[in-house]
C-alpha cells in the first residue's frame, strides 16, 4: 500500500509503537509504508523536552568550579555538581550534554527504559503535536509565496548584489547565511515579478542563446509496444524454445547526425552493423528491407526469428520489421526490453565495446562510409573469443547459417595477424 499522507490515526500507531520498543520496521509493516516512511516521520517531528533530574553538563564530573548557586542552596550539599540543576543556567562554562542515541534509530526516547532516570533533555515523539505540525505546514505550502516583510527584505538584500554585477549563484552561495534560499528558487521569484530586478537584468539569462531543436519531431506510436513487451517474450521463449534471438540496438557516432544499427547474434556473438544517416525509424525499416531483397524471404525468416530491442524512437515501427512489406507475411518477432533495463540484452550491450575501441564516443570522424563501417564490422567479428574456445564469431555463423548467407551479409573474415581494433583503422 502506498500512503501519500499520514493521519492522525497512523501517528498514534507510531506513537504507541515506539513506547512499546518496537522496531521502525515492525510498524512500518503494520501501517503498510516504507520503513524510511516512518523515519522520516520520527526524525521531522520529534521535540527536545526539559527534565529536572539533574546537571546535564558535560563536564559535571570532573568540574572544579565553584558554582556561585552553592552559598544560597538550602540542601548545602559539598559535592552537587553532579545531582543539581542550577548550573544548567547560572554557570558561563555550561555546556549540555546529548543522547547519543538520537542519531539511531528509533531517533527518540519513547519507549528508552532510561527515560524516568536520565538527566539528560528527553527527545520524544507525540502524534498529537506531529499532526499539528503537519497540518500547518500543509496548510503553508497551499498558500504559496507570502508577501511577507521577509520578501520585501530579500528584496532590499539582493537588488543591490545583482545591480553590482554580482550572479545569483554568488550571491546564494556567499550570502547563504543572509538569505536561506538555492539559486533555482531565487531566479523562480524574478521570473514571477515578486523582487524588483527583472529577467533583462541578468546578463547571462539574456545573453544566452535560445536552444535549437536537433532535428525534426519524432512521431512515436505509444501503442507499439502492446503485446511486445519484455514478459510476452519471455512466454513467447518458453512456447517456442528454438528459435534463435537477436538483439537490437542504436550506436551514436554524432548527435543528431551518423549512427549505426548494430543486430547481435547471441547463438554465436556476431555483430551485423549498418550506417544510417540519422536515428529514425525509417532509416531502420529501410535497413530490413534491404536485408529481405538480399536473402530472400526463406532465409530471411531462417537467420532473423525474434528480436529483441529497447525502447527508442527508432524501433517504434516493428511492424516494418516483422512482415514484409510486399506480402504482408510475418517472418520474424519483435519484442522490446523493459523501460530503463537495457541489461536484458546484454550482450549487445558488451559488445558495443568494440565499436568504441575504433570510434570513441564524442571523437569520431566528421563522417564515416558504409565500407568503412563494414570493415570494422569484419574485423570485430573476426577477433577470436575465449568463450568460444578460440573461434571467431564469424567462424561460428558459418558453421549456423552457411557460407552464401555469411557472403550475402557482407561478412568477409580477417586473418588473426591482420586485425586491428583501434581508431587507426578507419584513418
């Protein structure tokens, strides 16, 4: 259950909870919230409460002070640094000594069998005063900003700072004492007219050029991901066992410009790469399309039986994949991993690895060819693997799909002594 609000109820289940000695987490559980829920309730509104038992002073009992209380006390006690209270408040050197238990759970005294004993100021939780806190501070935040004298002197404060040349960065961070406030929520008030400075007055707000869009706006269809998701693929491989998965994905070479569409076989970790001039849907419908002209639908179906991708712009067209265009017939699946988890296909992940050994991230060419990008396709894919006891990956697809698909898909095996996986060979 999650509970966006705590009652009044809840807070004396807390309440009792922590007389008791309970566990945060037992209570938690019995009002079915987090238990960092529950400590944050605790930690927000706990109150110090005086006590009389005693000196809370830290130095009590090595102290050789005289305390000036002495000559007027009427129990005339010698030694009553340690039982009496009057140096809580007479002595200059008083310095009051704390729980060290406040900085753990359960942050307060409630339910501490030490309480009706201990001289130290108690921390305590009570619901009753907790609901009232919250309420006005709910009560608050309806209300907005409040145009307060606190806001006419930020005002009076800042005008001058900004006027000097001063940035609101600086000033929050030099001034923090004065103000109390982050720069976001000092630039908010100008940009809502509350001081007298306006958006013209900060140079760097009207310096700064306004941000163009990178390119043309991507139409995603939001429906495409119905009856693809990461758990229909997981009944689809336990309906159908055999056949093979290729995994999906997008390499950046330019922000908005060159990229590739690297296809990874997980039967054999062999890598297919296609250049695309810009990361669209089309370009990667195109790219299929051209591989059902160049194998033949059979085949096709034969090498490309499910798929598996994330959930970019650019694979929001899986229809253009699965089926052919021409008969309508479906020849593959796709399937998409869950948001945020591109660790369900982690191979292609791995591999990409190799792709920045020959173009780093943010330090490639200007642009790239389609005979360049095969070339690193080979002689990535020749690289032997220690997983594959010393065999290559395109070894592996031969021995699966045969020499004339392997030639079809450009795939052409570098001698071990003539491979390089470095930016040197794209030069």
């Amino acid at each position: 259950m999650n509970k966006k609000h705590l009652a009044l109820s809840d807070r004396i289940v807390i309440q009792s909870g922590l007389q008791q000695r309970h566990s945060l987490s037992d209570i938690a559980k019995q009002l079915e919230v987090s238990r960092s829920t529950i400590s944050r309730e605790v930690k927000a509104h706990r109150h110090l409460v005086k006590t009389s038992k005693g000196n809370s002073c830290v130095h009590r009992t090595d102290c050789k002070k005289v305390p000036d209380c002495r000559t007027k006390c009427y129990r005339g006690r010698r030694n009553c640094q340690s039982s009496c209270n009057g140096c809580n408040e007479s002595c200059k050197e008083f310095q009051e000594e704390f729980c060290s238990d406040y900085e753990r759970a359960p942050y307060v005294c409630n339910g501490c069998d030490k309480r009706l004993k201990c001289r130290l100021r108690r921390m305590l939780y009570d619901a009753k005063t907790a609901q009232e806190e919250y309420e006005n501070k709910l009560s608050e935040s309806l209300k907005g900003i409040s145009l307060t004298e606190e806001l006419i002197r930020l005002n009076d404060f800042v005008t001058p700072k900004i006027q000097a040349g001063l940035s609101i960065p600086v000033i929050c961070e030099t001034f923090r004492d004065e103000i109390h406030l982050s720069d976001t929520t000092l630039y908010s008030y100008i940009e809502n007219g509350l001081l007298e400075e306006k958006n013209i007055d900060l140079r760097r707000k009207v310096s700064r050029p306004k941000r163009e869009k990178s390119g043309p706006v991507l139409h995603v269809d939001r429906k495409c991901h119905v009856g693809r998701t990461y758990r229909d693929y997981e009944v689809y491989m336990e309906e159908n066992p055999d056949q093979t998965v290729s995994q999906m994905d997008s390499v950046i070479i330019h922000k908005g410009g060159q990229c590739i569409l690297t296809i990874f076989f997980t039967n054999c970790d062999l890598q297919l790469m296609y250049l695309r001039e810009r990361n669209t849907a089309a370009s990667v419908s195109a790219i299929f399309s051209n591989l059902r002209e160049n194998l033949g639908g059979e085949k096709f179906s034969q090498i490309f039986q499910v798929v598996l991708t994330d959930r970019g712009s650019e694979f929001t067209d899986p229809t253009k994949i699965e089926a052919d265009t021409q008969t309508g017939e479906i020849q593959c699946r796709v399937f998409y991993c869950d948001p945020q988890n591109s660790n369900q296909k982690s191979g292609c992940e791995r591999n990409r690895e190799f792709i920045r050994y020959i173009i780093p991230k943010n330090k490639g060419k200007e642009s790239y060819s389609e005979e360049e990008i095969r070339t690193m396709m080979n002689h990535i894919n020749s690289y032997p693997r220690k997983k594959w006891n010393g065999q290559s990956p395109i070894d592996l697809f031969v021995q699966i799909y045969g020499r004339e698909a392997a030639t079809l898909l450009g795939l052409e095996k570098i001698p071990p002594d003539s491979i390089l996986l470095t930016p040197a060979l794209l030069k």
